[in-house]
C-alpha cells in the first residue's frame, strides 16, 4: 500500500491549495480524512449546487442534547476539498477519527472509562530532557513560532506554510519531518487530554490497518499535521492499540449539516479551531497570486463608500508599503497584519469606526452559508423555514451580523406596526420563536418619538446553535403554534412565583395563543388565590397591566384578564398598609421597588376607579404609624405628583417628618422616598426646598457627616442640570412671601452659616 500522509493546518489556505493540488496529481483510491465517523452519513449531499460554504457539521444525541459539537469547514478547509474531491472523483472517503458516539459515552463515564484506558499506556524513557512537554503538548505550533521569533503561530504557520508556492509534496514532507522532530520525545501523559487524543490516534491507526487488509494500493491520509507521527504502523502494536480500545462505552448520535459564517469561523467567536482571518483567508485560496491587490482594492472601496478619501494612488502606496514592511519580516508575502497597518496608515489615519469597518468586512468577513432543501430535517425546522420564507425574513438569517427588521435610510431602527397584518404575523412568529427558546430576534425598547403600543423594533441575528434548540423543540410539537403552546405550559408548570407566570403571560399574548393564555389566566388565578404573599402580588400586576393596556393592538380579548387585574388590585389595597409596617431594610427596600413598579402600571392603565383605589392604599401609607420613613415619603410623594395631596398639607407633613423630635437617620430616610424620581419638586415648590434647608441648617455637624452619604445617594439620582439649579438656590436661597404665616416664615441665613454650609451642599449635590 502507498500511504501519503499530508498534514494540514485546519482552515489553512495554502494547505487547501496544496491538497487540491496533490490529490489531482496523485488520484488516490481512497482517502482517510480526519473527522468523526457519525458524519459519513452526511457525505452524500456534497453534490448539491445548493451546499455553500461556510457550513458546519452537527453531530449530537438525540436523547442528551447537552451532548453536541460542531466542525465547521469553509471553502478554503483542506477536509472542505479532500470531501469535494471525492466526490467528484466516486472514490471512497472514510473518516477515521474516534468516533463522536465513543467521545459521548466517555463522558457519561468519564472516570473509569478513562482510567482504564490510562492502564493500558506506557510512557517511554525520554532521551531529550531539555524539552519542554508541557509547552509542546499545549500549542506545539506555537512553540515553534517561538523558537522562530513569531509571537503568533499563526502568523508564523502561515508564512512558512500558507504562502509556500513550490511542491505539494515537498511542502508535506517537510510538515511531517518537523512534527516527527516535535514529537519524538512525547509520551501520553495520564490526563484526561492525553487520553483522548491516545485514544484517537489508535482508532486512526486501527482504520488504516482496515485499509490496508481491503488491498487499497493508493492511500491518502488527511489529517493536522500534529497527527502524522502517530499514524506509523511500524511503530505502534495492533495488540496494543485494540487492547486500549475494547470496551468503551458508545451511545447513539444524529449528524446534519447547518449553516455558518465566518463571524463564528474567525478566533473572536470562540472556537477552539477559529482564525483570526477568514475573509483573507478566502482570498488568498481564490486568488493567490492577486491577493495583496485584491484586498487593498476592496479596503479603498469600502472606505470610499464610508465617504473616505482613497484614491488609487493611495492604493498603490499602500500595496508598496505593505510588500517593504512584509520584506522587512522576512516575509516572501505581506499577511494580514502588514497589509491592516498599510491600510491604517494610508487611508484611516487610525480612525476607530473605519479600522472596525475594516476588520469586520476584510478580515473576518461576513459570508453566511446554505444548506441544501434536500437535507432531512425535523417537522419543526420545515415549519420555521417555511414561516421565514413566507414573511419575508430570509435575507436576516442569511446575515452575519444583527439586522434591524424592516430598517431603512430614513428610519434605521425600522419598525413594525402593529395596526398592519402582515407586520402582525411577523411579531408573532418572532415571539413564538422566543416562546421555544430561540431567540433570534431581540425586541427593543422603544424611545422617543418611536414610544408607541402599537409599534415593535427587532434586531435580528441567526445564530448556529439555534439548530440544536430546534431539536429539542420538536419534541414538543411538529410546528412552531404547538412547541410554543406545549414548552410554555411546561413552563408554567415549573414556576413558582407569580411574576415569572405574569411575565410569560405578556410574552404569550404577543405571540397571539389565545387559548393557551386562557389555560394560564386560569392557572394564575387558582395560584393567586392559594396567594397570601402581598409582595408577590405586587410584582405579578405590573406584567398584567402591560398585556391589558396594550393588548387591544393585538385584538385579543381580555376581559377576563380585566376582571383579574382589578380582583388582584383590590387584594393589595387592603392588605398593603398591614404587610407594608414592622419591616426589616432589605425588606423595606423591596416594597419601596414594588410599589413604584406597582404605581406606574396603575397610572399607565389610566382606569378611573383602579386609580382611586390605589390612591387610597397610598393615603393610608402616608399616614400610617410604625411604617419605614422611606415608604412614607415615597406615598406622600406620588400623591402629590398625582395633584391629590395639596402643597400646604405635603409642606405641613414635610415639616412634621424633619421636625426636630424626628430621629435624623428616619428623617433622612423620608428625604430619600420623597425624593425619588426628580429634582424638580424642590425646584419649583420654594416653601418645600426651605423646609428642607431649614432641617439641613439644624443639623449638628456630626449628625450630619453620618446622614452625608444617605442623603448624597437621594441627590445623586437627579439629572447633573437639576443638581446645579439646587447648588444655586443653596447659595442663593428664595426669600420668603410676605403673605407666609408667622409659623412657617424662615429668616435668610446668617452670611456666616451661608459659608459654612455651602461646602457640605456641594457634596451633596456635586
């Protein structure tokens, strides 16, 4: 048997080209390509015009999707070429890696089984004890670009090896004798990694045994060049390596392809087989030789289409400079880096957004795969693409990047509107999507002018692991109306507070499941029932009122969620002045959120008579004994921003709670709920704002330290404008109206308390 052992760099370009080459030369009769054998079911759509890189091949188990890994592949991957050639040729491929199926049982049985296989292992004497294992065994590319003065193996692989432009096979030959030298002197640790990666080498070695017995006369093996070594059958036992491989554990697995990008190919996405640069990557495999030019061409014209000057001469500038630094590194071509500082220096002068611009475009790149229609697939994932395809969303999956749904020059964030059908159908079938777990829309708060019930803004961005929610999904239901339907019961069921059941609520009317949201109104209110938690009825209604008020767009009814919404309400108006007193401050901060969250919704739903009930919870909040001084001065407050406590009887109670029989730390804490929201009160209501001086003006110098970041926290949440209007009443403070009665009329101050003040004000309100 010829055996040809070629060692390729993943994703590397030049290693692509070269194997391409090789294997039109050499026409093996079968080739060993590394990769996993659960993917040999997926060769046979090779063939389709429709397969366009970057894809990915998922292999999971179906009964554990916890258990799932992708291999990526684009055009310019060796494996992409050696799996193209092969098919183009009717010659067999075989993958010959540990399968994925051993690597999941093992990790269902991680110890032992791993253990066991360590027995089976011999570490060999080391001749070499100068060597440094650890490093080597760690990144042996990036040990040898240190020893060559790269500080990047890449850059370095990529120079020795990506831009090699003699022959196939003596560029081969060379990678196998350096790894042959890189590894002679590595035994397999007893790890978990060493173990695995001996595991993989012997099932390697156990394949291409099974080649060699069917009497192939032309082998090429295809695999990373740390690999080749160990891929010697001279000088590993067949007795050994099957010895090492009986009785591992193995489960069941499924394998399809699914689309990717480069975005998740480059390094930044976080996969352990990533690269920096993809786009140039690509480049260089289409177009060697035209490389350098083709790129700084395309970089010109995307900053000129940024408005940028990039003239042609600059161009060539460019080129000349990249190709002078590039010699410098002793370099036969300028890489990335070279031709990235080139462009920096010639055409941005280092502005921030354009070199992003530059990075996204040129040298990650935003192509996006396809797989093909004829690709068995689950009921679920027919139903979501048939859905995307009909609403007129498929350019958003097919995008690299997250979109703005329906954006336009005009309008960037875009926009849908409710009142529209066809703008309808598509909030739906995102929040559905939602719903099962597969978020690939994010809808946005709406600011401005945009503010709006009947207005929604989507960004969307297709992510590759949605393929393995979808899975899961299907479980559940064969189309997105039933998964939806069937996982949010689930869900509910789950849940154990109410706002979580509330809160699903909202997300299931705007995914328009009518009757599924009568199951969950029916399920909330039993539990609301069985409910005597005041706090978690408070924070259940705001999510209700939501879905009240703005449900009428979606034209769902909601009566029964009316009568809901009011029967609760009327169960925190009655129980809140109790369950509000004798509380700790943790639990005082949470009734103080909740009745804010609480207030707002109240106000939003804009009901008369829920409105006048939760007015009258606040009045008795205000007046109430035992209660914590910030809850009171938070009631007292919104009474007053709701025009239904007057500013003489806010002035009296004000002066009452900073009057001198009050503790200072409680009077402090008044300030602090009463100040909640904005400055403005103080602004505008003078006799207010002196109330509050005059307290200021009483207080001990000590005291007042202790209460300094107390109330520096009740001043910091107003806007920088309001705080520099209430430095200037501090230093200038409001003279009192003559018509103010003798009892509430307060006397300028002393110029000198003015200055020995105005430095503590200013910390307060700085």
């Amino acid at each position: 048997m010829d055996l040809q052992l070629l060692g390729i760099r993943h994703h590397g370009p030049g290693s692509a080209r070269a194997l391409a080459a090789f294997l039109e030369s050499y026409q093996p009769e079968l080739i060993l390509l590394e990769g996993v054998e659960d993917a040999d079911a997926l060769l046979p759509y090779l063939d389709r015009e429709d397969m366009q890189p970057p894809l990915a091949q998922l292999i999971y188990n179906p009964k554990n999707l916890q258990q799932a890994v992708y291999y990526p592949f684009a055009a310019f991957s060796p494996e992409w070429q050696a799996m193209r050639y092969a098919q183009a040729q009717n010659i067999p491929l075989w993958h010959f890696d540990l399968p994925q199926s051993i690597r999941f049982g093992l990790q269902t049985t991680e110890a032992s089984a791993l253990e066991q296989a360590a027995e089976q292992l011999e570490a060999p004497a080391l001749e070499n004890q100068s060597i440094n294992q650890d490093e080597i065994r760690k990144d042996p590319l990036g040990y040898m670009a240190k020893l060559a003065g790269y500080e990047d193996s890449e850059r370095w692989w990529e120079v020795h090896f990506e831009q090699y432009d003699g022959e196939p096979a003596a560029l081969f030959a060379q990678i196998l004798s350096l790894m042959q030298e890189l590894r002679k002197d590595m035994p397999h640790q007893p790890t978990a990694n060493g173990i695995i990666e001996a595991l993989r080498e012997a099932y390697m070695r156990k394949t291409l045994r099974q080649a060699k017995r069917r009497q192939f006369k032309k082998v090429v093996v295809v695999c990373g060049a740390w690999h080749t070594p160990a891929l010697d059958l001279s000088a590993f036992s067949e007795q050994a390596d099957n010895a090492l491989l009986r009785g591992l554990p193995k489960v069941k697995t499924a394998a399809s392809w699914i689309p990717w990008s480069y975005e998740r190919l480059s390094r930044e996405a976080g996969y352990g087989a990533g690269i920096v640069s993809p786009a140039w990557y690509s480049l260089l495999f289409e177009h060697r030789e035209e490389a350098v030019l083709r790129w700084m061409s395309r970089a010109a014209q995307l900053f000129r289409a940024e408005g940028l000057s990039a003239s042609p001469a600059q161009v060539i500038d460019a080129i000349r400079l990249a190709q002078a630094t590039a010699h410098l590194r002793g370099q036969m071509l300028p890489g990335i880096q070279e031709l990235f500082e080139a462009a920096q220096t010639l055409f941005t002068q280092g502005e921030t957004e354009a070199l992003a611009l530059l990075r996204k475009r040129l040298i990650v790149g935003e192509a996006f795969g396809e797989v093909s229609a004829d690709i068995p697939s689950l009921p679920l994932q027919e139903d979501i693409d048939r859905q995307i395809k009909s609403l007129k969303l498929k350019k958003y999956r097919q995008s690299s990047e997250a979109l703005w749904l329906k954006a336009t020059k005009s309008r960037p964030r875009g926009g849908l509107d409710l009142r529209n059908e066809f703008d309808r159908e598509q909030s739906r079938f995102l929040h559905r999507l939602c719903l099962i777990g597969l978020p690939w829309g994010q809808e946005e708060a709406q600011t401005g002018r945009e503010k709006s019930s009947r207005n929604e803004y989507w960004q969307l961005k297709w992510q590759a692991d949605f393929a393995l929610h979808i899975i899961e999904a299907n479980t559940y239901g064969n189309t997105l109306l039933l998964a939806a339907e069937q996982m949010s019961l689930a869900k509910a069921k789950e849940m154990q507070r109410l706002e979580d059941l509330s809160n699903l609520l909202e997300l299931v009317l705007k995914a328009h499941l009518p009757e599924l949201m009568q199951q969950l109104l029916a399920e909330f209110q039993h539990r609301a029932a069985l409910t005597k938690d005041v706090l978690m009825l408070m924070d259940a209604l705001p999510p209700l009122v939501q879905v009240l008020r703005y449900g009428d767009v979606r034209q769902t009814d909601l009566s029964t969620l009316g009568q809901l919404v009011e029967q609760l309400l009327a169960r925190v108006v009655v129980a809140l002045p109790r369950a509000a007193t004798a509380l700790d401050e943790e639990a005082s901060a949470a009734f103080f959120k909740a009745i804010i969250k609480l207030h707002q919704a109240v106000v939003l739903l804009n009901e008369e008579e829920q409105l006048a009930l939760w007015q009258s919870a606040l009045l008795q909040l205000g007046e109430q004994k035992g209660l914590r001084a910030n809850l009171q001065g938070l009631a007292l407050r919104l009474l007053f921003d709701q025009k239904v406590l007057p500013l003489e009887e806010l002035a009296a109670k004000m002066s009452l709670a900073l009057s001198l029989g009050q503790e200072r730390a409680a009077a402090a804490a008044w300030i602090e709920g009463f100040l909640y929201g904005s400055g403005l009160l103080l602004i505008h209501n003078q006799s207010l704002w002196l109330i509050l001086d005059q307290w200021l003006s009483a207080l001990p110098a000590r005291q007042f330290q202790e209460l300094l970041p107390l109330l520096r926290r009740s001043f910091s949440q107003f806007s920088r404008s309001e705080r520099q209007k209430m430095l200037q009443l501090a230093k200038h403070p409001p003279k009192v109206e003559e018509s103010a009665s003798k009892e509430s009329r307060l006397e300028a101050w002393p110029e000198e308390l003015e200055k020995a003040l105005l430095p503590f004000l200013q910390n307060i309100l700085a």
